[in-house]
C-alpha cells in the first residue's frame, strides 16, 4: 500500500525546537518577552500598525466584536459560508448574526447582500476571507460601520487595491491552529489601527487588566485569552520561514490546478482577479452536481488520501436551525457551495506525485460515482 497523504501537516523544524526549548529554559512561560516581539514581528511581517496575540482565532475575533462595540440585541451582518466559529463570537456578546449569501466566484459575502441587510440594529459587518480569497471590504466599507474580518483563513491574501488582508485599519483576527498558514499549535492575532483598540484588546485578554496596573487591579471585565510565551515563540520561528511557507503552498495548488483541469464539472477554487491574491489555505474543489460526495471522499480514503466535505453552511448546523428556525434554501449560493465542497490534501511540502496520486484517484472516483449515477 502507498504511503497516506493526511488533509494537512505542518511544517516543523529544528528552529521551531531550538526556539521553543529557549522559552522552557527560561522559565518564563507566559507574558514573558516572546509576546510583545511575536506581535511586533506579525504586524511589520504584515504590514498593519500593530497586533495582539491572543489563544485563538476565535478569541481573537470575540474581543475584535467587543472592541467595536457590539452587544445585547445588535445585529452583525456575516457570511454563512464559513466555519461555525465566525458566527459563534456574535453569539457570545448576546447579538444576532445576520447571515447573507455568498458571492458565487469568490464564496465571499456578497456586498449587494450585506447593503441590503444592513439595518439600524447592525452594529458591525463581518465578513470572512474563505479559503484565503480576499473578501470585497473596499464595497463593504461604503455601508458606514464597523468591519471586523475573520481573516483566520487568509494569511498572505491581498485585497485589490494592494493592501494585505488585515492591514486596512479594521480589527481582522488570524488564527494559528495547526493546519493554518502559520501554526503555534493552538493561537491567534488580531490587527488594529488605533492604539486604544490595541489596549483594550490586550487588557481583556488578561482578565481586564489594565496595562499600568499592578497584577490583581482590574478596570474591566476580561477573560483568559492570552498566548503562552512557548505559542509565541513557535510562532516567531514560523514567522522566519512563513514567505517560503505561503510560496509552498502557492506552488501546490498551481501543480493541482493543472493535475485537475481536465477533470470535467469539478469546480476549482477562483483564480486570482483584479489584483487581489490569494493567501492559500485549503484546496477546496466542487465536485459535479449529483455526484456522491461521501462516495468520492470513502473511495479516496481506500487510497489512503484524506479528505473532508468543508466547509458546511452554519445556519444549517442542527444549533442554528434550532435556535433561529433556519431552512434549507434561504441562500442558495451557500448551500450549493456547502453540499458540494471538498477539501483535498494541501500542505507546503506535498510533493508533485502526491498531487498527482490524488488528481487520479479523484478522477477515478469522480468517474465511478458518474457511471452509478441514476441520472446518467
Ligand atoms: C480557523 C478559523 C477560525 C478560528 O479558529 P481557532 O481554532 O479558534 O483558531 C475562525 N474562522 C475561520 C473561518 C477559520 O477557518
């Protein structure tokens, strides 16, 4: 049997061991100097004013709602094409997530959407870059409120108009889990513009203390949000190699593009347009409509080669249903999107045949799936 190709793997060397061995040697575990210079190296590595590392991407954009203001009752305008965590943090200060359809090419929030949708109770739009393809925040910044982007999928992406994703001056939230761009095991980083954004978002990620007070004086309500000094320096080594991290994974999902183009119906992710670059996260293809996706993914794993129907739509989650009485066919480009996506193995050192053994062996599943289809 050949060798099993695993949905991601990140890429861990002796500068991650020496660098976190460092930290385990110095016996300061938390808030000691890795911190501030992981969130100085993220930021001018971006190329936003400044950044707050916090324990997730899901942290992160709960503090990024609360340091716009939204709470109790508001509405936040969001994408229900993404992972559940977007949607989760609007939950978490009591608002209520307003979801619209996606784009059809991008999978993004649509702006149409979002204007129409925008009301006197939206106290925020958040849209999300998916799959690492830059949402349209220039349209969306003509609604007049606050943005927050999940950019947790979308390190290295470049809007249009040149600006990285998370530098335009709105909160964005990055996440560093284990199949991210960019990994610190478990973590986060939210960018901002104004220096007392930053100071609030690291007060509340430390139990709401105020950065010249002494340890138990606190000013205002916080959580535990904060990332170990053994995250950050994880981080601060990956930060070193994240440009040949982002050229590996460019460099995959160019050696796909090819291996799949002749594959025909199989949707494949957007190309780049207009200036805008992707931040390669995932390599999400549609499979046909009408083809057994659970099928496609069972015959792949008989081959060793993982992979995963993602991402699903959130209001159709059972919570969601449940809690705000969500149906099928309330935004048709998602749910589309949704039934038909699968993620394919993708990460910065998959080799040229490993790509190749998947392109084939999707083929032939997709082949089969064909040939047993009643419509056929
Ligand atoms: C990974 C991810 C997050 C955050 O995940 P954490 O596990 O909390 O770091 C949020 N939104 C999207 C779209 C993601 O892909």
């Amino acid at each position: 049997m050949t060798h099993p190709i695993p949905l991601a793997r990140p890429v861990l060397g002796p500068e991650e061991e020496a660098r976190v061995l460092g930290v385990l040697r110095s016996g300061r575990l938390s808030l000691g100097p890795r911190l501030a210079e992981f969130e100085r190296a993220f930021a001018s590595w971006l190329g936003a004013p400044r950044a707050s590392a916090v324990s997730s991407g899901t942290a992160g954009l709960h503090l990024a709602l609360r340091a716009v203001g939204v709470g109790d009752g508001d509405e936040v305008v969001t994408s229900p094409f993404s992972f559940v965590a977007s949607a989760n943090v609007v939950l978490y200060e009591r608002a209520r997530p307003v979801f619209v359809d996606v784009d059809p090419v991008t999978l993004n929030l649509d702006p149409d959407a979002a204007a129409a949708a925008v009301g006197e109770r939206t106290a925020a739009i958040l849209p999300v870059h998916v799959f690492g393809y830059p949402a349209d925040v220039a349209a969306l910044e003509q609604l007049g409120r606050p943005i927050v982007e999940d950019a947790c999928e979308a390190l290295g992406a470049v809007h249009a108009d040149g600006t990285p994703v998370g530098a335009r001056g709105h909160l964005a939230a990055f996440g560093f889990y284990a199949n991210k761009q960019l990994t610190t095991g478990e973590g986060g980083m939210v960018t901002s513009g104004d220096p007392a954004v930053k100071e609030r978002i690291d007060s509340e990620r430390n139990q709401g203390r105020a950065p010249d007070m002494d340890w138990l004086d606190h000013d205002r309500l916080g959580f535990n949000y904060r990332l170990s000094d053994l995250a950050c320096a994880l981080g601060l080594a990956q930060l070193e190699r994240l440009d040949d991290l982002l050229a590996g994974r460019a460099r995959v999902a160019a050696r796909y593009r090819e291996a799949l183009a002749e594959l025909e119906g199989l949707g494949l992710p957007c190309p780049d347009e207009g200036g805008a670059r992707r931040g390669w996260f995932v390599f999400v293809v549609q499979v046909p409509p009408g083809v057994d996706r659970d099928g496609v993914v069972k015959t792949l794993a008989r081959e060793g080669i993982q992979s995963k129907p993602y991402l699903p739509a959130i209001h159709l989650l059972s919570f969601y249903r449940e809690r705000f009485g969500h149906r099928e066919g309330e935004f048709p480009v998602c749910e589309d999107a949704a039934a038909r996506s699968l993620a394919l193995p993708f990460f910065p050192q998959m080799t040229d045949t490993e790509v190749e053994r998947v392109a084939a062996t999707l083929a032939s599943a997709l082949a089969a799936s064909r040939n047993a289809s009643p419509l056929r």
